[in-house]
C-alpha cells in the first residue's frame, strides 16, 4: 500500500504509509527539524520503544477498540506531544477523528496541531489495533 491515509497539512498532503515513511505531494520527503516533523515522529514512534528516552513516541498501539480509541486519543496524542508543549514548540493539540480502518484493522487518528495561532498542522497516524 503506497498512502495509507492522506490529510492537509498546512498548504500541502502529507502522505503516511503504514511504514511511516512520509512524503509531501510535492513528491519530497519531508522529515526535518520543524515542529511538524518533531510531531509526526513522535506520534509515529511506540512509547518506550527508544532506547534513549523511554518516554518519547505515543501509545497509540495500545488501543484494542474504536470506543477505546475515542476515549483515549486525545489523551495519548497531548501525551506524546507534550515536550513540545513544554519547550513553546507547539501550542496545543487535539484529536479530531478516530476511526477504524475494516480492511486493514489498523486505527487511523487525525491530530490537529497548533504550531502558532496562524499554523494548524494536521496529521493523521495508523496504528494497527491491538488485540
């Protein structure tokens, strides 16, 4: 599967594959230093899985059901997100979507992300369901 979910992120589609690989549809790999990439990273990465800093990454994989989902993303995402929060990197976030993807079983997520008051970066992440 080559997009596995696509979302506007700021002026462009960020595309995300069930790999994590992203891409911008431009065609460009998109994976920098900017608090879109920080944020798409540490969506992406499993919580306690870098060696590092076992609290960097999200929990998204924990979740087993979509009401699971609904009840814990937001939670999962601010979670994740909030050392960013913390530095001044990002100003808020929120989820604004769960669903459940039938063919696959992975759970998609949309995260909106307040970069400044004038930049809202959306991203949406797979995680396969747990179970």
């Amino acid at each position: 599967m080559t997009t596995a979910f696509e979302t506007q992120v700021a002026r462009e589609t960020l595309y995300v594959n069930d790999e994590g690989d992203c891409e911008t549809d431009s065609g460009g790999l998109r994976l920098d230093n900017t608090p879109r990439s920080k944020c798409l990273l540490a969506l992406r990465a499993r919580r306690g899985a870098y060696w590092a800093d076992p609290t960097y990454g999200s929990r998204f994989r924990e979740i087993k059901t979509l009401e699971e989902g609904e009840q814990n993303a937001e939670y999962y995402a601010r979670e994740a997100l909030q050392f960013l929060m913390d530095r001044g990197e990002i100003l808020d976030v929120h989820v604004t979507d769960v669903r459940i993807d039938v063919d696959t079983g992975w759970l998609a997520v949309a995260v909106s992300i307040k970069v400044t008051r004038e930049d809202l970066v959306n991203i949406a992440i797979l995680a396969p369901l747990r179970g």
